[in-house]
C-alpha cells in the first residue's frame, strides 16, 4: 500500500485526489484495509480482462504500421492461426505448471521451510547484521 500511495501521491495535480479515491484518505482503519485487500484481488482480474481485450481486437482487426500510411492496405491478419497459438501456448504454460505443482510442489520451495522450529534461536533469515 505504501508504494501505491507513493507512486499515485506523485502524479502531480491529482495525486491527492486519486490516493484519497482508491484507500480513503492517508490513514489506515478498517475501511482501508478493505479497500486495499478489494483492489489487490480485484486489479490482476482486471488487467488480465484487459489483455485478453487487447489480444481479442488485435487478432480480429489485425496490426498496422505505425508510419501513418493507410491502416486498411498495411492490415496484417491475426485471426485463426494466432488466435489458436496463443490458446495453445496458455494451455501448455498452464499444464506445465499445473503438472509441477500437482506432482512436485516442493520442487520450487524454500528448504529452510523443512527446518524443525526451535524456539530458543532466531532464524537466520531474521536476524540483523549485529546480532
């Protein structure tokens, strides 16, 4: 939440505005824990909608060039052939990682997660320079 307020509180002119908009003000009570736990579960559904837009105009219209010629005849078709390679790779992305995850969910984990606790010495990850 901090760095959302810093980066919002910088745009000038409505940067106030905006952090007041989104958390409710500077101070953190109930209702902006609320709408800061809301607005993290909501944004990465709404930037994935946001590409799957994107990917669904760009592949039904096509790309043009840029150079400000006429976007009708620089028309590059994307629809079937990208539409159905990009389904295909999410699939194989999403099964892969499915598969690692299903099978060996350790493979990726932190071996000191497998450290027996002892409450008499501090982790190593925790203690500070002087310790």
């Amino acid at each position: 939440a901090t760095v959302i307020t810093n980066l919002l509180s910088a745009i000038p002119y409505i940067g106030t505005s905006l952090v007041e908009w989104i958390w409710g003000g500077f101070s953190v009570d109930k209702a902006t824990l609320t709408r800061f736990f809301a607005f993290h579960f909501i944004l990465p559904f709404i930037v994935a909608a946001l590409a799957g837009v994107h990917l669904l105009f760009l592949h039904e219209t096509g790309s043009n060039n840029p150079s400000g010629l006429n976007s009708d005849t620089d028309k590059i078709p994307f629809h079937p052939y990208y539409t159905i390679k990009d389904i295909l790779g999410a699939l194989i992305m999403i099964s892969t990682l499915s598969s690692l995850v299903l099978f060996s969910p350790d493979m990726l984990g932190d071996p000191d997660n497998y450290i027996p606790a002892n409450p008499l010495n501090t982790p190593p990850h925790i203690k500070p320079e002087w310790y």
